[in-house]
C-alpha cells in the first residue's frame, strides 16, 4: 500500500524548512526518569517558532506553493493559524486566517502580530468563511493536518529527534488531528530498528483511540470539551491512514493527568508548556511499569497557554519545585 | 591587589563540579533582539540542577571539604538551601538547612527530598539556629556568597556562557549576596577583549548599587520587600570587593519591570523564571538604546516559583503569545 507520505518527503522537508525553524532542544529529568524507570527524553517543540510544532508544517507547505499564489489561508483558533501567519510572512505572502468570535484576544494578536488578517467568525461558520476568502481572494488552503505537506513538515521534529537521540524505543506524542504523530510514525517505520508510535489522547475526545482500536476512522467527539483545547479536533483521513498502516497505538489521558503533567513541566522542567503537550508525559503515567528500561522519546507540542488552568492544577497536587 | 578569585580557580571549579551539573543551554529571541535593536544570548540556569545556578557554587565549596566532614549547614529560605542538600547528597553527607517558619511547604519540602534535615526558626534567629547545629554536629557553614570556592563555582556559569557564546560586549545577571555577578566579574575580566559586568537590581533593595557607587559597601535595606526574593540580601564583602576592583556597574529595575520581564520568559520564551531571574532582561528594558548593536550575556539564575506573581503581572499587560 502507498502512504500519502514518505521518509524521503520528511528529510527533504527538513533541508527546506531548516533556515526558517529552530532545532529544538531535547531534555532529560532526573526525577522523572526515576519515576518511570527507564530513559525519557522531551523534545521541547515549545521552544519552536510560533511557539509549538505546527510552525515545521505549515513552513513546509507554504515554502512549496507557486510564486504567483495570491495568498493562504487557514481555520484555526490556535497554533496552525499562527504557523500559517508566520510562514506566509517568511514569503511575504498575504494570509487569512478565521478564527471564531470567542478565541483569546491573545491568541488573536499573535496571529496578527505576523502580519495576516484574522477573519472573525461563529464557529460553526468557519469553513464557510473559510471558503468565502477563497472565492474573494483565490488566497490556498493550507489544512492543519489533512494535506501530506503538513504531515511531511511536522515529521521533521521527529526526525530531528532520532538524531539528536539514538536507540529510542518509543515515541510518545499527542494526537489531535494526527499530523505530529503520524510524521512520526513514518520516520520511525523507516528507522533500522523500529520504533513504535504511541499517541497521547485526552479521554474526553478519544475518537483516535477508538479509530485505532477499530480499524474504521471514528468522526470527531460532538461538542468536545478538554483542556488539552489543540487536541479538539478529530482525526483526519491522511493521518488515520498512515497511523493504521503503521500500527500507531494511542493511550488516554484523564484531564487531572493532563493538568498534573502540565505542571511538571512547569515546577519540575521549568518549561511553559500547554496542556495539550503535557499529554504524552501524563500518557507514560498512565502506563506505570510498561516504560520501564525503555529508551522513551516525547514530543512536547507547543507552549501557548495563558496559563488559565494554573489554579485549578496547583489546587490537585502539592509538590516540590525541585530540579529538572 | 589580590582579589578573593581567579579565572584559575573558576576553571577548576568547572572540571571539579561537570560530573554533577548541566551545561545548561542559550537562548534567544528574535521578538527581544527587535527590541533591543542588538543579539541577547540567554544562559538558562533555571533548567540548572536544584533549577538554579546555585547548586555550581555549592557542589564547588562541598566536593573540596575533607572526608571526614561531619556534615555541611547553611541558613537559606531559597535556592541554595536547595543547592546545598543536593551537593551533600553527592557526597552522602550530612545536611541541616535553617530555613525561616513562614517558608513555602514547597521549598521545604524540596529541600528535604535531597535527604538533607531542616531546621525551622524564626528568622532573626537563623545565624544563631546555624551556629546552634555547628556546635552540636560539627557541620560546616556553607555561606550562600560569601566564599571563595562559592563564587569560584557560581563562575562556572559565565565561563560556559563565553564559551558558549564568543565575542559577548556585555553580561547581565542578577545581583543579591553577589556570588554570581563577582564570579562573572571575575571571567569577563580574563577574557581577551574585555566583556562589561552589569548586575540587575531590583530598586527596592539597591544596596549593591550605592555600594559600588560610594566605593564603601553599604549595608542591606533593613525589611526588605521586592518580588525578587532571591535578591533580598545585602551585597557580601568578597563579591563586593571584586566588583568594585573590576568596575562592574548595576542597574536598578522597578517591581512592575521586573514582572513583565518574567512574563515575556513565561509568554514568549516558554520558560519559568522566577521573578529574580527575570531581572536582568528588565535591566536591559530600563536603558533603552544602550544595548544597541551590542551582543549581551544574560543569565537566568533560577526558575523555582509558585507563580503567586502571575495573577498581579498579567493584569499589568497584555501581550500576544508568540514565538521566541
């Protein structure tokens, strides 16, 4: 069977996006390692530009359309729309990105920040609007995770990862759309000694899960609600072809998990990262005993939070701020 | 003039304590260069063990004491009462830290899960709560800065720095005891082309400042209040005497300052710094265009917070999340 994307699309991926993003920094705990009882090594895509992975992607995507497009644009309240922004200015492209009336003013500044413009809309509406600038400005689409360009482009954290770290035995990873995780799952299919593939999912939103278990892609939880709010959506249809080909697994996190990982990060590894990144540590929790003499890679996702959770999380849990 | 510490004793201060500490890595952001107008080369030492550049100092001081030390002692409510049960630990040795009643579950906590034992008081009565453990165990007092092996190990962390980084015109690092900015004073002065020493200092506790103003060294601001709680001691004689031979100047920063500046860690640069370690880029804030074209070492001492702080300083501003 053909996949929508190879190795080869990855490493090339990563020679054309390489002046445009960081390579990320890989770190270790001490305390978490001893917790687990293996080895776990957190590639900290928070550190990336725009602040999460989904920069690779939309960079890779943007870099390959024709010098005559008049534009991208994208439906996104969260980090995509901000990639597409931030790749669209690399080619001084004009870009569109709707996002719904209720996004945080934050977020809606950032994407402004880059230089596109934030078309507001309800959310039920946004690809409609979506399609109107299309009509309007013939401005391309650039998909969150649905488009083998994208999935190509977030492969290359994890081949940046494989390199910087040698012998990993898993890779853990959230999964929301599938694009991060099923890059992965290509680079690591293609490694000498396979690596397996898990992904990290919030138990509100498990259509993943159940798409894997069942062999059928599952549509997306109606009205879905975590704080893990970059992993809403459902998987797509490039990604649970790839995901099933290469028998990924997906492991469900509770939201106190979630939030209680979030704060490890924080307190422990001093690193900001949001919720929806903090699923793969909360992931290797769930599972005590199954890491243990693992060599275990982590894909922290992204760190746009405006930390809203914080109180509720310090209220779970009381632990020492110690060393990383 | 002999001064108290050598590039000598820096350098063997690094080989004796690698074994045990990160080379913790640099940043930059691209948000903070546009800024600035100059390139500013972040040293995380917040992902340091303990999450402090203390635990350089402590481990420097604690691996040279003779074997049959009965144990090690230090009066410390933050970073190096952390520092020093982590250093004892390498060793198996004893550790008591006097630590204030009114401090944080958290840090007492994390002091306690190095196996070192700690020993509440009020805290007036810290130095004789010290000397009490002195004279019933035959510790070892381990000063936070005050000490020549201390500030030769603090050093270490400007020595990777320039390493790390060539051709720096200028360091920026908090001062409190002064451990840290003597240590840096002392590297920066070997170097071939001389790198300017700044210390960063909240204007609430200015000691420092009018010491290395007057030439005399001023005592600490008796009740001293700032957010920085890291930097609420006075400047010691050794460190003082350094800087004031190596002419290293101080800037003063404000409480507002130096909560912003610890946001745009949070915010945009996806690390915790706690809001001591935030002052330094608050210091560069404070004197716009004098870091111009420039190329600036900054070190982030340390990252333990509760992030009580957060709720005053996101009401201050409002700034899009975005990328490093």
């Amino acid at each position: 069977m053909s996949l929508p994307v190879t190795l080869a699309d990855i490493i090339a991926a990563a020679e054309r996006i390489r002046p445009f993003v960081h390579e990320t920094p890989v770190f270790t705990s001490a305390t978490f390692d001893r917790e687990v009882g293996g080895r776990v090594f957190f590639k900290a895509e928070n550190l990336q530009k725009v602040g999460a992975f989904k920069a690779r992607g939309a960079t890779n995507a943007i870099l390959q359309l024709p010098d005559d497009v008049p534009g991208v644009v994208t439906h996104s309240s969260g980090n995509h729309g901000q990639a597409v922004a931030y790749a669209a200015s690399i080619r001084n492209l004009p870009a569109w990105v709707v996002m719904p009336r209720t996004a945080p003013t934050l977020k809606i500044d950032a994407v402004r920040s880059y230089g596109a413009e934030v078309v507001l809309c309800d959310h039920a509406e946004r690809e409609s609007a979506a399609a109107a600038v299309i009509d309007g400005t013939g401005a391309v689409l650039v998909h969150p995770f649905d488009d083998a360009a994208v999935i190509a482009g977030q492969g290359t954290a994890t081949l940046e990862l494989v390199e910087q770290v040698p012998n990993l035995d898993v890779i853990v990873a959230p999964i929301g759309g599938g694009g991060l995780l099923s890059g992965a799952a290509t680079v690591c299919a293609a490694q000498e000694s396979t690596i397996q593939v898990i992904g990290a999912e919030p138990f509100a939103v498990d259509d993943a899960y159940r798409s894997l278990q069942s062999g059928i892609r599952q549509p997306g939880v109606e009205s879905p609600s975590t704080i893990a709010d970059g992993l809403l959506t459902g998987i797509g249809a490039r990604p649970f072809a790839i995901l099933a080909a290469l028998e990924a697994e997906v492991i469900r996190v509770s939201e106190t998990a979630i939030l209680e990982a979030a704060l490890f990060f924080l307190h422990r590894m001093k690193l900001s990262v949001e919720p929806s990144g903090a699923t793969p540590l909360a992931a290797i929790r769930a599972e005590p005993g199954r890491f243990r003499d693992q060599r275990v890679g982590v894909i922290i996702s992204g760190g746009n939070t405006d930390f809203a959770w914080l109180g509720a999380a310090a209220s779970l849990t009381s632990r020492p701020e110690t060393s990383p």
